[in-house]
C-alpha cells in the first residue's frame, strides 16, 4: 500500500494521534505515518516476539503485526484512558484529555483548557476535505495552516521583543 493510499485508508477513521509498531527499530514508513499524521509513535524496547503475536488469531502474518503493534499501544495507554473515560465530562473532552497525555501535555492544564480547545479543535476540523481521497488538498491546507501560524508567531515574537525593549527603557529610567 502506497502512502497516499495508507494516509487515505486511515482517513476513513479519523486522525490517530498514535502510530504503532511491534519492532524496536522503526521502519521508515511507520515514521513518515507518524510524522504526517503528527502523532505519538509507539514502540516496544524489544521486538515483540514471534509466539506472543501467534496468539492473535489472523492468518495474515502483516494484520497479525499490527494487530500486535495496536494492542501494545492500547496496553500502554489503557489504564490511563479507562481513568479518563470514567469521568463525567463530554466525549471532545475525554478525547482531548487523552490527546494531551498522550503527547505529554499535563492533565491540570488539559482539564483546565480543555473546553478551550475543543471549540479550536471543532474549528480545525472544518478545514479537513470532505472527500477522503482528496488527502493532496488536505495537506496543502495544512501547509498553508502551518504558514500561517509560522507568521503569527513571528509577529508575536515581534511585539514581545518590543515589550521588553519597552520595559528595559522603564527599568532605566527608574534607575536613573
């Protein structure tokens, strides 16, 4: 399967933000999914073995690794995410929680912000094509997305330079 047609596929289902393996040296392709989709790439220190994976009953010898590889991630994860899906809170906001401890983000500020940045999450997902083979355009929206924050926070680094150029000037004149 070729990459637009893999980023296609997984489309289908929606945005992971975890990207597994069942082998410590990550093969490239996994990477380059990982790093498309932006997400967490999961792998085991050590190659998962042989016989563990003969215990998923699949033929396929490819399902079976990432049948593996999924259930490793899911492993990693599970009792954090059972904790977060107990919570009386919406599902964006489940969701979103297990989004940030998955990248590491803090759970005091998840929970704080997390209503926050469902409304941008909810924005963001407007910008995502229609069609799910129109993955071209979709990343040409991220692109210019990207672009866009890049100019952003050069205008902010801008006005924060000035700010402390400003507060230099009224620490001086204190001084004098």
């Amino acid at each position: 399967m070729g990459e637009e047609n893999a980023v296609s596929y997984i489309m289908q289902f929606g945005k992971p933000i975890i990207i597994a393996t069942d082998v410590s040296i990550v093969p490239h392709f996994v990477e380059k999914l990982s790093a498309i989709f932006n997400a967490k790439l999961v792998k085991p220190p050590k190659d998962i073995p042989v016989s563990r994976k003969e215990e998923i009953e699949l033929k396929d010898p490819h399902l079976r690794d990432a049948m593996a590889a999924a259930l490793y991630a899911y492993r990693h994860y599970e009792n954090v995410f059972r904790s977060i899906d107990s919570k009386l809170m919406s599902e964006e906001e489940k969701e979103l929680m297990k989004e940030n401890i998955v990248f590491g983000r803090k759970r005091k500020q998840s929970k704080v912000n997390s209503r926050k940045k469902v409304k941008k999450k909810r924005l963001r997902k407007t910008n995502k094509p229609k069609k799910v083979f129109d993955v071209k355009e979709y990343i040409a929206q991220l692109k210019e997305e990207i672009r866009e924050l890049r100019r952003e926070n050069a205008k902010l680094k801008s006005y924060l330079k000035a700010y402390e150029r400003l507060l230099i000037k009224k620490e001086k004149k204190a001084d004098a």
